[in-house]
C-alpha cells in the first residue's frame, strides 16, 4: 500500500514538473544544461528588470492594441457633453400629388436619387384638361391677332379711300364741276377713321387679355409640374415639323428630385389612384446633420454663441481594425456653438446645437456623439493623453509608451498626470508631442507588464499569450 503511495505521488510530482516547463524555451535539454553550466561558471547575472514589452504586429492584432498621439489640448477649458446627430430641418423633402391619377413609382425606398432625378409619374386626366386651357388660350391669342389686323386695315383703307376722293374732289375744282355728292362722301369716310381706331385699341386690349391669360396657365401648369414657365415656353419640333411650346407635348406629370437624397418613405404602391395633395414619397439627405447636446444651466456662465466647438466621433469610427495608429482617433467635425433659446426648468438643462462646417460617413441621423467646446480659447494648451489610455496597477497609475526607436515595443510607465477633462488628462512628463501611447489592450498589458510582470520581462507568443523571462 505505501509503494503505491509512494509511487502515485511520484507519478503526481513529474507530472507538475513537466507542466510548469512546458513554456520554457525550445532549447534542446543538453544545450540548456550547458547553458546553466556556463552561466554557473562563468558567474554572470540574470537579465536586469525592463519595463519595455515585446508587441509585434502579430500580437497587436491578436490583442486589437492601437494607438493615439500625445496632444497639446487646452484640458482645463474644455467642457464636453453627450449629444447626438440629427437631420436638419432642411433636409427632408416631400413629393405630392399635385393632381388626381394614377401613380407610377419610379425609385425605391432607401435609393440614392440626384437632383432632378425622376421620382414618380403621374397619369392625371386633370393635365389634360389643362392642356385644352392652354390650347384654348394660345387659339384665343390667334383669333385677337387676326381681328386686330382686320381693325388695323379697315381703318388703312378709310384713310387711303378718303384720300382718293379728296384729289378728285380737288381736281373736279378745277373743272369747275359740281361735287357736293363727294365732299359729303369724303367727310363720312373721314368722321368713321376715329371710331376705326377705337376700334383697333379694342382689339389691342382683347390681344392683351389673351396673352395675359395664357401667360397664367402657363404659370399654373410650371407650378404644378415643378418646372419653370419658361421651359414650357420653349419650342420644339412636333409631329409633321411643326414647331409647338413644349407643354403641348408632356402628356404625363413626372415629378423631379429637388436635390440629392435617399428616398426614405414610399406613401403608396405603385398603380394607385390618388387623390391631390397625396404623399407619394420623401426623401432625406442624410448628410445635412447637426448635433443637439444638453448642457447643465451651471455651465451656462461660460458659453456663449459662436464659441468654437468639435463634434467627436463614436469610439472606433476613425480607426483601423490593425493594431497600430491608422487614424487620429479623436478626429472630428468643427463648428460653431449655438444655445437654445429655451432652457428645461425641471431638468436644468439647456440645448447646447452645433452645425459641422464639413461632413463624415459616420455622421449619420441617431448617432451619438460628444460636443467639445473649448470655453477659453485664449488658455495655453498641454500635453495630453487619452483618459481611457492610463489604467491603475496596484496603487500606482501607468500607461505604455510606444517606444520611439523600436515601434515593435512598449515602455512601462507611471503616470505623472494633472487635470482631467474626462475624455483626456494632462500629462507633466514622461512623453513629447508625438508620441504614442496605447489606447486599446492596455489592461492585457497590465496583466503582462503589471508591477508583478515587470520584474522579471518577458515575451507575448503570437496568439497573445504573455510568457514571462525566467530568473
């Protein structure tokens, strides 16, 4: 019974060896007895303590550890508050019926329209009526022209006729012929030359009322096509070659993009009738945001309008999914502050809206987001790192450094900070402008480089795992 004891715990205890060798070096059993020997011979020292850790590209992207710069911010005057995106009033567009008929949709919902792109047609039995207006008025323009004329000759040929008759009348009066038949003509055809121009002004203004009124259809039918009156007007070639206004050959009402959007609703299906004033579709532009943050009343003593102001992205919007830096990851969006007109009396809060001078993909309708303002412009900027890149290892607070000469390692450092605006702290020393600091896989760093791993060093393999430097 005490062999077997003996020998199960024997069994146990090689077995706890062999474990706790198994991530030593791959170095041949003989190579690491000679090493031992020499080192025991020749009296060196083990490896002095190091506070720089091994993070090769490999492990970097096991690890999804990044970077960010070191800064010059005015931490002290800079107040930040949650907000997020929202579209601008101006953004949104509404496309109706203008007419009653059938609508023939021709996008779909969340397509990508330009401006003056179709967006439905309109088979509208009210257009065509319409068009007779239009018809009847052009024709009413044509019949005062033409009785304009006629008044216009009428009154020539009085005048040419009273004329005529006045020389004969004088050359009879050298005959000494008796005309007294004549001069009673001549002065009828000459008393009916005023009523002939009364006459011709009547039809002016009868011409004048006809174009008038076609120039009102014209308008009202530009309104409800959303197109100017003078692209009806303009002329083209029609069927046999005859030149006709361009209203005479729509026979449907398409209705354009107004600007560039994505169609966000669709109000009805395709092949329906609606009545006028329907909702057929809207569109937005999701690119015309601003944000709406809610500052505290407290802080209302040092905004103002017109303070300069950033628009932060979300976490990760600007970075790569490597590890390293591929993008500043604070990069966002200027723009001027301006406060509500209203505050919130029960909350004690007050809008606090900001309208980026410029545009990114990720600033869309919804996202959330955090306003920076900077309320004195004239405070003298710092070194600053992000908040999120110091962690605390025991009692103490570190970060990691990239290293300067060697990009493949980080240096363990305690953190020497000052004041903290919550997003990034003020750091006194240990860094320049420029360099880098760790921002993500800072706490497996910790693990591996923490106050117990620094003494020794050691190694990351590259799945990640941390391997410490034996003694």
């Amino acid at each position: 019974m005490n062999i077997r004891i003996i020998t199960l715990t024997l069994g146990i205890t090689i077995a706890l060896f062999i474990i706790a060798s198994g991530c030593l070096d791959e170095e041949p059993a003989g190579a690491s007895t000679q090493s031992s020997a020499a080192t025991g011979a020749s009296g060196s020292q083990p490896p002095a303590p190091t506070n720089r850790i091994d993070v090769p590209q490999a492990v970097r992207q096991n690890l999804g550890i990044t970077f960010a710069n070191v800064e010059r911010r005015r931490v002290a005057s800079t107040l930040r508050v949650p907000g997020r995106f929202e579209v601008l009033p101006t953004a949104r567009r509404e496309y109706r019926a203008a007419l009653p008929g059938f609508v023939r949709l021709l996008v779909s919902q969340y397509e990508q329209v330009e401006k003056d792109q179709p967006i439905f047609r309109l088979d509208s039995p009210e257009w065509h009526r319409i068009k007779q207006e239009l018809h009847e008025a052009e024709v009413g323009i044509e019949r005062a022209t033409a009785e304009l004329t006629v008044a216009q000759r009428t009154r020539t040929e009085a005048e040419q006729v009273a004329e005529a008759m006045q020389k004969r009348i004088d050359a009879l009066a050298g005959a000494e012929v008796r005309r007294a038949e004549l001069d009673t003509e001549v002065a009828v055809r000459r008393a009916a030359i005023p009523r002939l121009e009364a006459e011709i002004k009547v039809k002016e203004a009868a011409l004048d009322e006809a174009m008038h009124d076609l120039q009102l259809h014209i308008v009202k039918a530009a309104s409800l096509l959303g197109v100017s009156a003078d692209f009806l007007r303009e002329t083209e070639k029609g069927d046999g070659g005859h030149e006709t206004q361009r209203w005479f050959s729509i026979n449907h009402v398409d209705v354009l993009a107004r600007d560039a959007g994505i169609v966000e609703t669709i109000g009805v299906t395709d092949g329906a009738w609606v009545e006028a004033n329907t909702l057929i579709a809207t569109t937005i532009n999701p690119m015309a945001v601003r944000v709406r943050a809610v500052g505290l009343q407290s802080d209302m003593a040092k905004l103002t309008n017109g303070l300069n102001a950033v628009v932060l992205p979300p976490r990760g919007a600007t970075q790569g999914t490597t590890g390293g830096a591929t993008g500043e990851p604070d990069a966002g969006l200027p723009g001027k502050l301006q406060i509500g007109p209203v505050a919130d009396p029960d909350q004690r809060t007050v809008d606090l809206i900001v309208t980026p001078e410029n545009t990114a993909a990720w600033a869309r309708p919804g996202v959330s987001s955090l306003m920076e303002i900077v309320t004195d412009g004239s405070a003298k900027p710092e070194l600053a790192i992000p908040v999120s890149a110091v962690i605390r290892d025991e009692l103490t607070q570190i970060f990691f450094r990239r290293d300067p000469n060697d990009p493949n390692k980080v240096i363990r450092m305690e953190a020497d900070l000052g004041i903290s605006d919550g997003k990034w702290v003020v750091i006194k020393s240990g860094v320049t402008e420029g360099d880098e600091v760790v921002l993500d896989g800072v706490y497996e760093l910790k693990l591996a480089g923490g106050a117990q791993g620094a003494q020794g060093g050691g190694h990351f393999h590259a799945d990640g795992s941390w391997h410490p430097e034996a003694d």
